[in-house]
C-alpha cells in the first residue's frame, strides 16, 4: 500500500497544504489515515477521488469551435507572478549607466 502524506498530495494537485488542512476540517477531499499525529493519503485512495472528478460531455457543446488557451496550474502561475515581481524590483535597483552628473 502506497501511501502519500500532505506535502506530496498538495505537489501532485498544485494546491497549498493549508487547502488539504481545511478540506479535512470541512470532510471534503480524499479519504485519510492519522496515524498518531500524521495524516497520510492511499494512493489507491487518492486516485479513486480523482477519478470521481472525471466529467464527461453528455452533448457537444455549442462552443466547441472555440479554443481555449491551456490554463496553467495555480502554482506555476503564482510562481510566474512572482518571478515578474521579482525581476521588475530587480531592473529598479540596476546600476545607472556611465553618466557623469558632475561634467
């Protein structure tokens, strides 16, 4: 039995731990184990959820021509978000150029 704990659920979701905290608080989410003082995750379990979520289209949709840019996953959009912030605090604090004020 593979078992997974918080951390790694919250990597392979790209959700924040804090959200499996609150999903377990609230029973919703995956079935867990505590065991003592950790939770731990059955993969067995985890994909069962997952696949629970699976939806399919009963009819094609009228926007079906439409195409839909693929969304990034939250952490990898907070993380550009992030790496932009980063870098235009970073170009604010580059060294002027070789401009004499004094002549």
């Amino acid at each position: 039995m593979k078992l997974m704990n918080q951390k790694e659920l919250a990597e392979r979701w790209c959700i924040a731990e804090a959200t499996l905290e609150r999903w377990r608080s609230i029973g919703a989410g995956p079935p867990y184990l505590k065991l003592v003082s950790q939770v731990r995750y059955r993969l067995s379990d985890v994909e069962a959820f997952e696949a629970a979520g699976l939806t399919t289209p009963t009819r094609p949709s009228r926007t079906s021509h439409i195409s839909v840019p693929p969304q990034q996953p939250p952490l990898a959009k907070k993380q550009q978000q992030n790496a932009d912030v980063f870098a235009k605090a970073l170009s604010s604090l580059q060294a002027p150029s070789n401009t004499c004020y004094g002549n």
